[in-house]
C-alpha cells in the first residue's frame, strides 16, 4: 500500500469511542426516517397494548369456568349470599370468604357461550397484535436498510475525499474490514436489536400497568428483582465491552495480514515463508478467538441470571397469589392473568439483557465505521479557482519544500522548469524523493512552501480535477480491472470512440501482442491482470494513459517490470506521444531516458544535478555514478552500517 508515503507510519484507526456518544450518533442516523419511525414507534405500541390487555381478557375466561364449577357444586335454589352465611356456620371461612368475591349463582354450571365469546375476543386482540407487529417489522425493516445504504454511501463518498496520506498510512485488509465485515455487522445488529429493544421495553411498561391494576402487593413483589437485574447486566455490559472492541479490532488486523499474505503469495513461497505466515496467522487467529470467546461468554450470563431471578420471582408471586386467592382478596383469573403477565415481564427484560451483546458488537463496528468517517479530508478546492488559459504542460517548481513529518526534512527549496514538450527524467537512489515530486504535481499531497505552478497558475488555486484531468500517471504497479483489454484501455476515456482505443492500443505496442489472443480485445482478465504477463499489463496501463490524451505524462518506473525489446517499443511509443506533452519520467534503469530533454538526479530531497545524458556524463558526477554502477561490477564491498 505505501507508495512514496512516510517512512515508518502506523494506521490511525484504532482508537474506539466511548459506548455513549457513538450510540447517539447511531440513533442520529435514522433521523431521515422520522416519519416512517413514528409509524413503526405507533405500530409496535398497538401491538404490545394489544397483546398485553389479552392476558387480563383471558382471565375472564377462567374466572367464568371457574365460578361455573364452584356454582354447580352448591345447592340450587339459594342465593350467593345464602351459601356464603351456610358456610360460615360449618366454620368454613376461607371457603366463604372466596365464594363471596366470586360471581357465582348456586347451582349454576359453566357458560360456554360466554367462555365462547372471551376467547374469540382473545383471538381477535391476538389477531390484531400480530398485524401490527408484521407492519411495524416491515417497516423498521426498511428504516434499517435504508440508514445502512445511507452510511456505506457516506463510507464510500468520505473514502473518495481522504488524502493519500491517509491510505499510505492504513493497512488496506483493516480498512477493507471496516467498510464490509463492520457494516454488515452493524445492519445485522440494528435489524436484531431495535424491534427487540423497543417491544420488550414497551411490553414492560404496559405489564406493569396491568400488574399494578390487578394488584399492587403482587407488583412490588415482582418488581424487587429488577434493580438486582439491572445491576447484575450493567456489571456485565461493562466487562463485555472491550472484549467486543477487541473482537473488531483482531478482525480487522486479521484480515489486514491475510490480504497482504494472499496478495505476496509468490513471494512468501519463494522466500520460504510460509510457516512464519502461518504462524502470524495463528497468533492473530488466536487473539481473535480469545476477544471473542470473552466477549460472547461474559455477554451470554446475562439471560441465564435474569432468568434466574425471574424464577424466584415466579415463586413468591404464585405462592403470595394463592394465598390471596383464598383469602377471597383475588380471583383467581387474576392471579392467573398476574402470573402469565410476571412471566412476560421477565421476558422482555430477558430479551433486552440478551441484546446487550448484539448492541455492543454492533456499536464498536458503529465506532470503527465513524473512525473513518472523522478522518480528516484532503484540503477543500478553493472557493474560485483558476484554470489556465493555456494547455501547454510548461511546468515550474518555485522554492518548493515538503516533509511528510515535522521532524524529518524532504525536499527543501526545490526550483525546476519543465518546458512543455520536454521529457524531464527523475533519477537518484532509493529514497530520494523522486516519487514525492511526481506526487506533488499531482495534488497528493500538498506543498509545506513554495508553489508549482501550471501554465502560469499556481495549481493550488486549481481544482483538483482541472489539474489531474491534465494529467497521466502509469505507475510501477499496474492496476487491472476484471473485464477486456479493450475496457481496460477505455478506462483512460470513456467516451472514447473504438477507432481512438485502437489507436492508442496500436501507438503504445499493445496491438501487436493483442492480435495474438484468441479473443483479441475482446479478452477477459481479472484483476491480477491473468492470462497477459506483466510486461504487457504494462504496456496496456500506458496505453490507458494515452488515450486520456493527458497534457502531462508522468511514468513512475513504468518500465521496471519490462524486458528489454518492451523498453524499446515503450521508448519509441514515448517519442511519438512526447510532441506537445510534458513529460516526467522516473526511472533507476538509466538506458531508458538517454534521450530525455534534461535528466533531474535528486539525492535526499534536493536536485543535485540536471542537464541532458552527455553533458552530465561529462561532468562525471552523481549520474555519472550512478549510470556506470549499472554497468560495472561493486569493486569494494560496501561499509556495513553503524
């Protein structure tokens, strides 16, 4: 991932969040769907009222089957209050005390037409409950999706605008984590959680307004568990939350060494590194399953300890009920409503405790997502910027400095001209700076002091895309996309006419290994640029390249990966194409820019010497060193470092 970045920096997205404010900016989200959350907020609040008022319906029920079992076994012919006075008399008093709460008529047996029409109405409430609840579902459905495709938008639109600074700086396995694996998660997490939260938390409070309406005692004895749950989740939630930011963060750096093993594969095997990458992955492997063992583990006892509690809490409202019952304080539909209402009420408190994991995973990728997204952006466009009136390509370095860090000195006071149609080659050792030149011209980072100026316009004062459209760059790596050749070479311009592709195709010496192909244009390649050998990869880049038509031409080694009868079909391609554009060519092997207008040897971020080949050879200087290093075997070993 580096290239020409500096030495020696460390991703900058580590740090998490706290839980809080990164929750509250999670909720803030969907604030685009207010509307659509008032309906889902409505929908589950009718759905919950609905299912909650049903147990109290029930009990009707019961109470009626009761009361016609109690009636038929007292004597017909008697009033309530009669038998009620008959079993005092025979020191019945409990018996008594409950016959007179109920409503029974001596004699009388059950009435299956009213038990009947309690629970078609019990259906009916459950009917309804249901409806809503598949609305409310569907459409918190949608407010999920949308926020999600909402925020890879940002994700996407925010990766467009960092700096390159900030790519050479991030382990592109980690970041490629955070914008699939942390998204996903986070989708999964809010479609789990908010319906979950929002019935469970509404159902308590509905509960305990019928508890509370049945009776007050039965409800302040099943409510004593709470603060002792309560307590027992948060203690839980906050050992849990670490363990769930280092899961992600162990993901991420998981997937950063994959993607780097996978992509060096040849290399690793040649080298004979394959245990030491299997042993880097083990060690990562290993620190993953221990954030997430822990996470999932310390996160898991949080149901079975508030079911726990929910059970002793059964007990003492069944046994404290029945007694009530039979003091005649209570019917016992309503004990029976209770109990089923104490059991609901444990169980939303059971689900919001089990969503306490799914929130915590999903926030801490909600963290990892927003890292990015707070990432500072490259420097704006200026708010009038200036195009140049002419489309030269005369090119001027003035007095230019630059350092990737404060304390570590680049380039310093750099003056150059580039005249246009001039062909300027970078030359100097490894580190020199050569790389950094090119991509100040370009706008990748931008210049501590001093300007480059463009036609005569500092391109500060340029909009970025005004500059780069001016511009080509053939890198030392070259970039494929899955798909043809010929969509490979269109991507320089798409609105290209095929004539204009065959031409460049033809200019730069693809043509001629293209034609050899079964396929011809019409060959697929993947992404590793399969099925064509790097030389040609190459040479299908820099076709790329011209036929953006590209004022300024830069190649950044463009010949590395070339044999040496490609280096001279890029040469003579690159001397039909140089008439009317400025080019920059950064080459260490020298036979290749002989020809160059004036040849720039940098050493430590200062232009050393320039002239064009012979004169610079005459001066037996830095290029001449360096030209005849590549020619000549070392006479001396070198001096092994202090």
């Amino acid at each position: 991932m580096t290239r020409g970045g500096p030495p020696g920096a460390t991703p900058t997205l580590e740090k998490a969040k706290s839980f809080k404010p990164s929750l509250k900016r999670l909720v803030a989200q969907l604030g685009d769907y207010r509307g659509m959350m008032l309906v889902v907020v409505g929908s589950i609040v009718g759905s919950v009222a609905l299912t909650s008022y049903a147990p109290r319906v029930l009990g009707d029920a019961t109470d009626e089957l009761f009361n016609g079992v109690i009636g038929s076994q007292l004597p017909a012919g008697i009033t309530k209050d009669q038998a009620v006075e008959g079993l005092r008399e025979h020191g019945q008093n409990t018996f008594a005390d409950m016959i007179a709460s109920m409503n029974v008529t001596p004699g009388q047996g059950v009435d299956f037409g009213a038990v009947g029409r309690i629970l078609l109405t019990v259906l009916a409430l459950y009917l309804a409950s249901a409806v809503l609840g598949w609305l409310g579902a569907y459409l918190l459905n949608m407010v999920v999706v949308g926020t999600v495709t909402k925020l890879r938008a940002q994700v996407e639109a925010k990766i467009h605008r960092l700096p390159l600074s900030f790519y050479d700086a991030s382990a592109r396995g980690d970041l490629l984590s955070r914008v699939t694996n942390d998204l996903d998660n986070l989708s999964q997490s809010l479609q789990q959680t908010i319906s979950q939260l929002l019935n469970s938390l509404l159902m308590v409070i509905a509960i305990l307004i019928m508890m509370f309406t049945i009776s007050p005692l039965l409800s302040v004895i099943a409510l004593a568990t709470i603060p002792v749950a309560a307590v027992a989740t948060a203690m839980i939630a906050k050992r849990s939350k670490p363990h769930f930011i280092g899961q992600w963060t162990s993901t991420g750096a998981l997937n950063a060494q994959i993607e780097e093993a996978f992509t060096g594969h040849e290399l690793v095997t040649a080298f004979g590194r394959r245990e030491q990458v299997e042993a880097d992955f083990d060690e990562r492997n290993e620190k993953l399953y221990a954030s997430s063992w822990r996470a999932q583990f310390i996160s898991g006892i949080v149901m079975p300890t508030i079911m726990f509690l929910g059970n002793l809490n059964y007990v003492a409202v069944a046994v404290v009920g029945g007694l009530r019952v039979a003091s005649g304080q209570l019917s016992l539909g309503e004990v029976q409503a209770f109990i089923q209402y104490s059991r609901q009420f444990t169980q939303p408190l059971t689900q919001i405790g089990s969503m306490f994991n799914l929130m915590q995973s999903g926030v801490a990728s909600a963290e990892r997502i927003f890292d990015i997204l707070d990432e500072t952006e490259e420097d704006p466009d200026p708010a009038q910027p200036v195009s140049p009136s002419d489309d030269r390509g005369h090119i001027v370095f003035d007095d230019v400095s630059f350092r990737y860090r404060d304390d570590r000195p680049l380039i310093e006071n750099l003056s150059l001209e580039a005249q246009p149609g001039d062909m300027i080659a970078i030359v100097g050792p490894t580190g020199a700076g050569k790389t950094t030149l090119v991509n100040l011209i370009m706008r990748f980072y931008e210049v501590d002091e001093g300007a480059i100026f463009v036609d005569g316009v500092d391109a500060a004062q340029m909009t970025r895309d005004d500059l780069r459209e001016r511009t080509g760059m053939v890198l030392q790596d070259s970039w494929l996309f899955g798909g043809t050749i010929y969509d490979n070479i269109a991507y320089g311009d798409p609105s290209a006419s095929r004539e204009d592709v065959m031409e460049a195709a033809w200019i730069s010496h693809v043509d001629h290994f293209v034609r050899t192909l079964p396929d011809g244009y019409d060959t697929v390649i993947d992404d590793e640029g399969g099925g064509v050998s790097a030389g040609e990869r190459q040479l299908i880049t820099i076709a790329r390249a011209f036929l953006a038509k590209p004022t300024i031409l830069i190649l950044d080694e463009a010949t590395s990966s070339v044999d040496t009868r490609t280096e001279l079909l890029i040469g003579k391609a690159m001397a039909n194409l140089r008439k009317d554009r400025t080019s920059f060519v950064i080459a260490h092997r020298l036979s290749t820019i002989r020809n160059a207008d004036l040849i720039v040897v940098m050493e430590e971020g200062r232009i050393v010497e320039q002239g064009n080949h012979d004169d610079l050879l005459r001066k037996q200087g830095a290029y001449f060193r360096l030209y005849n290093a590549q020619f000549t075997e070392p006479a001396e070993e070198l001096d092994a470092p202090v």
